[in-house]
C-alpha cells in the first residue's frame, strides 16, 4: 500500500505522518525512518527496510539533488520555476526507482510525506502548465505508480498562515509560505481537475480535518487511516 500526505505548508502535514507512525508502532509494526537515513548522505538500501512493516519517507529527499532543492533552490525565489520543478523530477525518479518502487514491490506499507502531489499542485500554482510539470520524466514515472491514497490535510489557510507565522527554527524556510500565494495553493488542492489527476489513476482522495489539537488529529489518524493499513 502506498500514502501520500499531501497539502498546503503549515496545513498540518508532518503532524499526521508523526501521528500515524505512533498509531503504527502502538499496532505492533516496525517502521523504517528513510529521511533518518538520507540526512546521513545517502539514499536508503533494501537492507535498511527489508525487515520493516512500514516505510516512512518524504520529499524532497535529503540527500543529492533532493539536498540541493533544500539548501538553495527553495530558498531563493530567483530561480526559474522550471529549473526548481525539472530538480524536483530528479530527486523524484531517484527517490522512486530506489525507494518506492521496490518498496511496494516488496508489498510495503510506503507512507511518503509530500511526492508528486506536490508538484501538481505548488508548480502549477506558480505558473507552469499543468502539462508540462506531468511531461517532467520524474513526474510522469510517479503518476505510472500513483498513490493507493492520497491523504490532504484539510485545513483553511489562514490558519495555516498562522501556524507557521509561530513556528522558529524551521529548515527549509521556503519563499513558497507567503501568504498570497498559500490561499491561491489552497484553491489548488481544493480544485476538481487537480483532484481527477489522481482518481482517474486509481488514487483515493482523503481529507483529513488537521484543525484543532495534535491529539484531535491524531486520533483522526487512528480512525481513518490506520484501519486501512491494517485491513
């Protein structure tokens, strides 16, 4: 089975990824932490993950091209947007041949946070034509292997603008969070055709309510996710 959490910065993202992989852990299976693994400057091998239950990965990766995006290309708006999406189908056809595909091959539970949902939705949002981000060779190998579910959290963006208006210490520190530009995603995500994108591959679409507490999420997790990876 493979999820993909998706949704605008600040909507809550990495908070149902976190939550999910506790609810797991609580179920009796083993995970594989693959960003752990990348941030020590390499991409994750079967070795690391052949024993586990669930893989938990995310994109952009933290190693290679996926570094690069993080350090430089996501922080500086200077650069072409085609430049940033062509760098992010890099890291995605790496991150896929290497990770998710013989993951889900080997009939693994692959949670990934962000992919090509992602791409569809900030890099059309930025200006590039939906067409040419699916033609990118990255993008079009991951919508061959498209998410079983594609998990959004659901959350307005006005509170997600505040949310990350209070957060410190944060990596990437994208010029993708200013605000005008997060209500125009929002509208993306929300957006019939983009959604079609995914359902006419087979991928269902979740929204996961992300407003409120932590444990209010969480124990949404526990009820409309962890079922189905544990049917």
């Amino acid at each position: 089975m493979f999820l993909m959490i998706d949704g605008i910065d600040g909507s809550g993202k990495g908070t149902i990824v976190s939550c999910l992989g506790e609810a797991l852990r609580e179920a009796g299976k083993t995970i594989a932490d693959l960003p752990a693994i990348m941030k020590q400057g390499r991409f994750p091998e079967q070795k690391d993950w052949v024993d586990a239950d669930v893989l938990i990965t995310t994109e952009p990766t933290y190693t290679g091209v996926g570094a690069v995006l993080r350090a430089e290309l996501l922080r500086d708006a200077s650069y072409d947007p085609r430049t940033v999406a062509a760098a992010f189908s890099v890291d995605r056809e790496m991150h896929y041949r290497r990770v998710v595909m013989p993951a889900c091959a080997a009939k693994k539970c692959v949670i990934s946070e962000r992919g090509v949902s992602s791409s569809l939705a900030y890099q059309v949002t930025a200006g590039l034509p939906e067409a040419d981000v699916l033609a990118f060779a990255g993008n079009a190998l991951a919508m061959e292997h498209a998410p079983d579910y594609l998990v959004l959290a659901d959350i307005d963006a006005e509170t997600a603008i505040a949310r990350l208006a209070a957060r410190s210490g944060k990596q990437d520190d994208s010029y993708f969070e200013r605000a005008p530009f997060l209500r125009s995603l929002a509208a993306r995500y929300k957006d019939p055709s983009y959604r079609a994108l995914f359902e006419n591959c087979g991928t269902t679409i979740i929204d996961l309510s992300t407003a409120g507490t932590v444990e209010e999420t969480r124990e949404r997790c526990k009820k409309i996710l962890l079922p189905l990876i544990l049917s």
